[in-house]
C-alpha cells in the first residue's frame, strides 16, 4: 500500500504539531506495511534531505505565501507525479493550495483527509475560499477529525458527518527514552523549585501572554520552551511585568524537554482559540505522566485533557484561573501525581502511535476495497 500524504510544510523545515502527526502516521503504518511519501512546499530544496525515517519525501519551491498559505508555481507536475505512484492520498487540512492541486492535478485516486482544524484566523478569506473547500471536502472518500469534542463543535465537519471518522493523534513512547541521569541533574540545578512545563511554537492563539500574566500569582518557576513568531512580545511582556518566574529556555533537544517533561511539576497549555484544535503536546505530557493544565474551547484538548481526573481544566484567557490552577498542583503534591497517573493510563488507553497507525491503517484498507475513484 503506497500513501501519498501532502501538506503545505513538513520536516525539518518546520516543526509543529501536524508535521508531528503525519510522521507519527507514516512510521506507524509502515509497520503495518504501508509506504508512505510525503509532498509538501519548502523555501528551498537544494539542500534538504529527501527521506526521513522510512518516509520518502518530495518537495516543491514555495514561491510565495498569503495569508499563511504556502504557494507554489510549480507544483502540480510533482505533485500529479507523486500520486500517479501512489494507491492513495492523505491530505492535512487546512491548506488551501492543496484544494488546488487535488483538482489541478485531476486525482482520481481514493482520497483521505485528516481535519486538523478549523479555518479560523483568515475569516474574511474563508468568505472566497467556503465554495473551494466544501468541494474539495465533498470528493473525499473519508474525513478523519482528531477528537470527537472538535467534531461536535466544528460548523465545517458538521456538513460531512456522513465521511466524518474519529480518530486520535498518538505518540510512540520510545521515541521519548528516560533522561540520563546526569542530564536530570544539570536542569534540577538550573531549576530546584517546582515549576511548569510548557513545550511548542510561540504562536498567537497558544495564550501564553496569559500565563505570563498568571506567573505573578503563582510560588513556582514556569518555563517556556520554544520559540516562534510571539517570543519578542512575550518576553517583553515578562520583563514589564517583572515576572522573574517565566523563564524563556528555546529550542532545546529533544533529550533535554524529555528530562524537563519528568522533572516538572504540572504541564501547562493556556491556547485560548480554536486554532490549537487537539494540542499533541498534551498527548506528551500525559505519555510522561504529567498533570495537565489547558483551557475548555471546544476543542480536542478536553478530550486529552479531563477536568478533575488527569487535571485542571479552566476558561480561557482566564489568567486569575490559570494562576489557581497551577497553585493547586503545587500545594498538592499528592493529588498531583494523582492526575499524572491517571494521564499516563488515559495515554495508554486513547494515545498510543500504535493505536492510532491502526486505526489509520484499517481506514486505508477500507476505501481501497471499496475502490472509489472521486472525478474532479
């Protein structure tokens, strides 16, 4: 089985969650004996390597961007190249320009779909692009949506119910090994008292100038890893605020977030609007058996992440809320490793790479035997 997924970026261009699930999805499958070849857009692709892991991968030049879309010139021959080789295609949406290749290119192959979010920044250009996408959504033979909470919520998915399948993103643990000892012990010397873990892209809907705002309540360290778009702001933000407690770290290996996933007190993910649709980040931190703190916006962070249980759910841009949260975790240490427990056993109930790459996999299985050919 030949699965051609496309999205609009992909490794190790950038890094953020969805790119996470497709490799997740790709690997997953090839244990099961799919072969997967991703097509994506890259600012340039001289030097950029053309595999990763067991996945082939096959690039055109971004020619320019609007409104966060990646554009390409000359993409449609690669891309009807591409599924000429392959049994199906995985599309990740959102990406508009891939709407355009799918009809460009005149697939006729059986199509899948991953809805990873809805459109929700760009709402004036969702306006033109609404006849575009519900066509393109119609001609998929299935559409997979992350959690069953965004499924409820999401007024696009809602028109599709009848392709609509759930499927959970998961991790794979042992791409997380235990910390070596002496790695634990140079951030426990850099960070002795409790703190809070946040991991990602500093985007504008992850709501951490909201819990930049909420350090101030808390008796604890809270540290960022990552960077992106929002890091001037927040930092300057932080340093207003004299919030001493918010410490920036960036990028770090993947070694070094593995040692502070298991040092930290809680996990805290403050993204306040619906474009953080699910929150793969989440799935880690309950993998390592953290508490999670995250917001309720109707998205698949809920669904990870349940109030009471594997811990706290509050409002967004609630920093006052935040702030309560965080200090229940840290004047409780029992309760605390209460929910951490019960995160790790929901991870390995819902949130396994291997639970997800098979029910992926049977969805494959499944449209091939019915062997639709969707007409452009």
């Amino acid at each position: 089985m030949r699965v051609l997924h496309v999205f609009k970026t992909y490794w190790p261009e950038t890094y953020g969650g969805i790119e996470r699930a497709i490799n997740s999805i790709a690997e997953g499958t090839a244990d099961l004996g799919a072969s997967s070849t991703v097509f994506t857009l890259a600012s340039h692709t001289a030097d950029l390597p053309e595999t990763l892991g067991r996945q082939r991968i096959v690039r055109a030049k971004r020619t320019f961007e609007v409104a966060s879309t990646g554009l390409s010139l000359n993409a449609i021959g690669g891309f009807r190249q591409s599924v000429a080789e392959a049994d199906l295609v995985h599309y990740h949406f959102p990406w508009p320009f891939m709407d355009v290749l799918h009809f460009a290119g005149r697939v006729r192959k059986p199509a899948v779909l991953s809805y990873h979010s809805d459109i929700v920044k760009q709402r004036r250009m969702l306006q033109v692009y609404r006849p575009l996408m519900n066509r393109f959504l119609s001609r998929m033979d299935a559409i997979v949506a992350t959690s069953p909470d965004y499924a409820a919520t999401s007024p696009t998915l809602s028109a599709f119910i009848n392709q609509l399948h759930i499927i959970p993103l998961g991790l794979e643990r042992r791409d997380h090994p235990p910390a070596a000892p002496e790695l634990l012990a140079s951030w426990r010397q850099r960070f002795p008292r409790p703190f809070f873990l946040f991991t990602g892209v500093f985007r504008y809907y992850k709501g951490l100038h909201i819990l930049i705002e909420a350090a101030k309540a808390v008796d604890a360290d809270i540290v960022l890893v990552g960077a992106g778009p929002e890091e001037g702001a927040l930092r300057a933000q932080a340093l207003g605020l004299g919030a001493a407690n918010v410490h920036f770290v960036g990028a770090v290996e993947d070694a070094d977030k593995n040692a502070l996933l298991e040092l930290c007190r809680g996990f805290v993910f403050p993204s306040h609007l619906r474009s953080e649709a699910y929150g793969l980040s989440l799935v880690e931190a309950a993998m390592m058996g953290k508490p999670m703190i995250s917001c309720e916006i109707g998205s698949g962070m809920s669904f990870i992440n349940r109030d009471g249980e594997t811990g706290i759910v509050v409002p967004p841009r609630d920093p006052r809320a935040l702030g309560a949260a965080m200090r229940v975790l840290v004047e409780d240490p029992a309760e605390s490793r209460r929910m951490g427990e019960a995160a790790q056993e929901r991870y390995r109930e819902q949130f396994t790479a291997k639970r997800m790459a098979a029910s992926y996999f049977a969805l494959y299985q499944d449209v091939l035997s019915r062997g639709k050919s969707r007409r452009p």
